[in-house]
C-alpha cells in the first residue's frame, strides 16, 4: 500500500517586504508579495526524500489561504509532490491557530494520510504550535522539531537537537512530525519541475467540503485577538562620535545614556 505524506504549507507575506497590519488588525496581505513559507520548504524536501526511499509513496501539499496562496502550493509541486490541496473560503480571513488546525485536520482526514509533514513554525506568526495542536485533533503521536528524521516499517523515527543534548524519538503511524531549518537545504525546482507542475492535480475545498461552521473559524471563532498595534517607529539617523582626544570617554557616556553600561 502507498505510503500516503501529507504536508502542511503556508502562504506567508515576504519578510523583505513592507508587512503591516490591516484595518481589522490582521496582517495585510494585499500589499505585499507572498510567498511558500521558508519554512515549509524543509518539510517539502523531508517528505520527498521520504517518499525517494519508500518503495511506494505519494506526496500531497495542503494549504488554507485565498487564491494566491496557489503560488505556495505551484512552489511545492515544482519541487516534485505529487498533488495539492487548497482550502479557500471568505470566511477563513483572520482565523487563527486553533482554527486552522481544524481545517486542516479535517482536510487531511478527508485526503487521508499516514503521516503528517510540517515545518516548525511558519515565517509570519511563528507560534511553532500547530503540528502539536494537529496531533491533538488528529488524535494521532506528535515528533516534533526535528533535525533528522525517517520512516521504516511503520514507525517514523528522528532526532530532535536541544540545547543541552539530542534525543531519539520514534512513533507508530499515523503520525505528525515537524522538522526544523536544520533537516537539509531544500532542492530548487528544475525547469522540468516547473512544466510538470502545470500538469499536477489541485483540489478545491471550501467549509462545506468539510463540514465545518463559518462561526467556528475567521475573527468571529478565533480563540486569539490583537487589541492594538503600533506601527515600529522610522529608524533615526545615528549619534556620530568623533575621536579629537575623547572619543572613549563620549562613547562611554552614550552607552551609559542608553543603558548598555
């Protein structure tokens, strides 16, 4: 039987760009390029290289985003998954964690999976708590932020690096696993990828495919709500010390003025 991988990927707002908030307070997604999250583009390669060495595999990548968030999903199958799924739907706009958990553990049991593929944490909210959440509603093992990772028989094993030491973990599948920046570089879509993509199935859903309530999702079901933002105030041109004999004891004081000392 196919060894069925299912990756979560996200659509994130280009950390290079002039990221603001909305009027609703959430993240402005209109005003700036979008992207695969950096991220994500770990557990893509992890789950290729995964599928490389199983006798029979099938990649599928699976986002929650609006219409654009089909360039993250393009940006995955160019780099050799095999289909996509995209949940769009106007009532998702500023759901947050605990939503999108539930609609992608929905989507995935209605693609159906034997393991879970995510990466530590996305590019714009970077809470790293969604492949834990995930588990939790799947009702399936979590391995989480790993370095390392494989599956064999059944059993998905990796190495989760800490500060201190690094530990072996392994679960029986169906499982969900997030691997970190340090798994290996991902691969650059080949110009081949690219044309084959085109050619590749992406699957709509929306709420109704997977029997979830408007109230349940959006800013109306969110568990989590930004009361206020401020923009970060424009850089300031720096303080210039000139050396003419006191340059130490000028530089000294500044410090002292901005608490470094």
């Amino acid at each position: 039987m196919s060894l069925r991988i299912v990756v979560c990927v996200k659509y994130v707002p280009d950390a290079t760009g002039d990221r603001h908030f909305a009027d609703d307070l959430t993240v402005d997604r209109d005003d700036v390029d979008g992207l695969l999250s950096e991220l994500d583009e770990y557990a893509v390669e992890q789950a290729l290289q995964i599928a490389e060495e199983a006798d029979d595999a099938e990649v599928t990548v699976l986002t929650v985003g609006p219409e654009d968030a089909k360039d993250a999903l393009r940006k995955a199958l160019s780099m050799g998954a095999d289909k996509a799924v995209h949940v769009e739907d106007d009532d998702l706009h500023g759901t947050d964690v605990m939503g999108t958990s539930l609609v992608l553990a929905k989507a995935i049991e209605k693609t159906g999976y034997d393991v879970v593929i995510a990466g530590m944490a996305s590019t714009d909210g970077t809470m790293g708590v969604l492949p834990a959440i995930l588990a939790e509603r799947l009702g399936v093992p979590q391995v989480t932020l790993l370095s390392e990772v494989s599956i064999e028989d059944g059993v998905v094993k990796g190495r989760r690096d800490g500060d201190t030491a690094s530990e072996q973990l392994e679960a029986s599948l169906p499982a969900v696993v997030s691997v970190t920046d340090q798994s290996g570089e991902a691969r650059y879509p080949s110009f081949k990828g690219i044309m084959a993509a085109k050619k590749k199935p992406v699957e709509s859903l929306d709420l109704s495919d997977l029997d979830i309530e408007a109230d349940e999702v959006g800013l109306e079901g969110s568990w989590t709500a930004v009361d206020s933002a401020t923009e970060r105030p424009a850089r300031t041109a720096g303080t210039i010390v000139k050396d003419e004999g006191e340059g130490g004891k000028q530089l000294a004081e500044f410090l002292a003025s901005q608490k470094f000392i």
